[in-house]
C-alpha cells in the first residue's frame, strides 16, 4: 500500500510505503512526483518503508533509484527510511 504523507508540502513530497505495493501504486507516485516537477522545477522526496517483504522492498528500492536516475536534475534529495 503506498500513500502520501499528510506533512507533504511544496517541494517536499512524502511517500509510506508498507506490505505489498502494486504496479499501478508505482505508475501512480511517478505521475504525481512528475507532476511535482512541473510545478515546483525540483523536488526533495521522503520515502518511509515499513512492513515490506523483502521483495516488495527491493523492487521497492529499484523502483526509486529508477525515478532519481531519470529525473536527477530535477530532485534535490531522496531520503529512504
């Protein structure tokens, strides 16, 4: 399950990310944080991880590190907890 941390505000997007997170969760936060981008030009983004099954934290982790790579001119910082 993947939601939006109440806390976000400009720039500053957070993301909970716990149990099992679908494909369409994924294609739905990098939309959002596309959308982000647009707006605001960068980005800092927090991602909380908790009660992930291993795979779910790996594909989890890839999933990020890809969206960072793609998009690294346009994110600040990342901080994966």
């Amino acid at each position: 399950m993947m939601r939006r941390l109440e806390k976000s505000h400009d720039q500053i997007i957070g993301y909970s990310l716990s149990g099992e997170v679908s494909a369409d969760e994924y294609t739905q936060l990098a939309s959002e944080l596309r959308d982000e981008i647009a707006q605001h030009g960068t980005i800092r983004v927090l991602f909380r991880l908790s009660d992930l099954g291993l795979s779910s934290f790996f594909t989890a982790l890839d999933e990020r590190l890809s969206f960072v790579r793609e998009n690294s001119d346009d994110v600040e910082r990342v901080a994966v907890v």
